[in-house]
C-alpha cells in the first residue's frame, strides 16, 4: 500500500469553490482501479490549505490514474481553483 500525500493551496476567498469542485469529481478519484480510500481535509489554522490523502494499492496504481480520462476529470474539477501547483509524495508504511 502506498500513502499519497498532497498539499493543495487555494486563493483567498476560494475555499467554498474548491470543495464545490471536489464534491463535483470526487468519484472520478475515488472509484478510481487501485484506490483503497481517500480523504480531503481543509486546514483550521491554514484555511486556504486542503490535504488529500489518498490509499493506493500500487505507485503503478496512482500512475495508472494520472495516465486516464479520470485523470482529466478530476483535475478539471479542482486544478481551476490550485494557487500553484499541489506538493504530493508517496509514502510506504513503516513495519
């Protein structure tokens, strides 16, 4: 299982049309072949800051998703509303 990890910044101001977006193509993630969960977060002491984490079975999994129509579906949802670009890295479990 791989832990993708991305750190999404929105505008000021922004907030409610970002999480509008995401409820809009979150399926298109979220059923996505290789996902085991996933899971947005909106920051308290950072509000314009939403952290998405999301299980996958693979990198090859994650890969797969970024390489689909999905793909294009998700991004046209919530890339309108980024800052910049999302930080995102991958995590493996310590066992």
């Amino acid at each position: 299982m791989i832990l993708e990890v991305a750190l999404i910044d929105v505008p000021a101001g922004s907030e409610q049309a970002f999480e509008d977006g995401y409820r809009s193509v979150k399926a298109a993630l979220g059923e996505a072949p290789g996902v085991r969960s996933m899971r947005m977060t909106h920051g308290i002491e950072s509000p314009t800051r939403f952290v998405l984490l999301v299980e996958w079975e693979s990198l090859e999994a994650h890969q797969a998703f970024r390489d689909s129509d999905r793909f294009a579906v998700w991004r046209s949802g919530i890339g309108p509303h980024f800052a910049g670009p999302p930080l995102v890295e991958h995590f493996a479990d310590v066992d």
